[in-house]
C-alpha cells in the first residue's frame, strides 16, 4: 500500500463513506459531509444500521467490543478500551455495540460472551478475544492480528 493509496472509511459521526489518501490520516482528516474529525481518540457506539459501513466496506481494521450495559467486566475495560483508541488510531478504528440493544449483532458474530472483541477488515473477521483486557494487551491483541494479516 502507497502513501497516496486512496482509502475509504467511514465517519464515525454520520457513517458517510469518505476517501483519503493513506498519507493523511495522520494530519487530523474530517468527514466531507458532517465535518467532525475522523478520529476522535475514543470509541463510537455502532448498530445494525451502520455496522456494515464500518465493518465491511471502510478499508481501515476496526476493533469492535461486543458489550452491554449489565456487564461488570465490560464496564471494567470500556476505559482501556478507550484508552487503546488513543494509541491504535489512525491505523484502526475502535467501536462498540451494545449487545442488549442490538443483539443480533452479537447473534451475527456468535458472541457467547462478553466483553468479546473481533478485529474487522473488509468484512473479514481477523482475530476475536473474549474477556476484559487492559488497555496495553488490547493495543498488543490488535497489533499482533494485524501483523500476522498483513505480514
């Protein structure tokens, strides 16, 4: 992949599908529609409506925390969820879903427990964990499934 690849991701804020080139995600790229900035350092909630606009047809991974509000260890590692945001993006996208309020996503993709998160690209499922992590095993899970994916 070139610098001045074009790339298609999804906003974040509208789910708008935007191209960029690879060179300039670093420089703070925002949404052509709505304008908000396409990495904000912190996880967006996604549903059945705009998962396929993130999972499937943005060319950038996105790490996807399968969780729900009565869970003790999701609620536990949403702030080193939070925090691997920081450190993972512009190179991958962090989400959440709500499996109380959108379960069949969490049907879709098997979840039989939670926190469970799966690593998107392209529709393609790379690496799935359950179980709360800190934030660095979670930057390490996504990194070391994106080496052996690309590699």
């Amino acid at each position: 992949m070139s610098d001045d690849e074009l790339l298609l991701l999804a906003c974040p804020h509208c789910h708008t599908l935007n191209r960029f080139p690879q060179a300039k995600l670093e420089q703070h790229p925002s949404c052509g529609r709505c304008h908000k900035a396409m990495f904000a350092g912190e996880p967006f909630a996604l549903d059945a409506d705009n998962f396929d606009a993130h999972a499937q047809r943005s060319d950038l991974p996105l790490l996807v925390d399968f969780w729900a509000p009565w869970c003790g260890p999701c609620l536990a590692m949403a702030p080193a969820f939070a925090q691997a945001a920081q450190t993972l993006e512009p190179w991958v996208h962090l989400a959440k879903v709500d499996t109380q309020a959108v379960p069949q996503l969490g049907a879709q993709f098997g979840i039989r427990s939670i926190p469970t998160m799966i690593l998107f690209h392209q529709g393609q499922e790379l690496a799935r964990q359950s179980g709360a992590m800190p934030a660095g095993q979670i930057v390490q899970f996504a990194q070391r499934a994106l080496h052996e994916h690309f590699s």
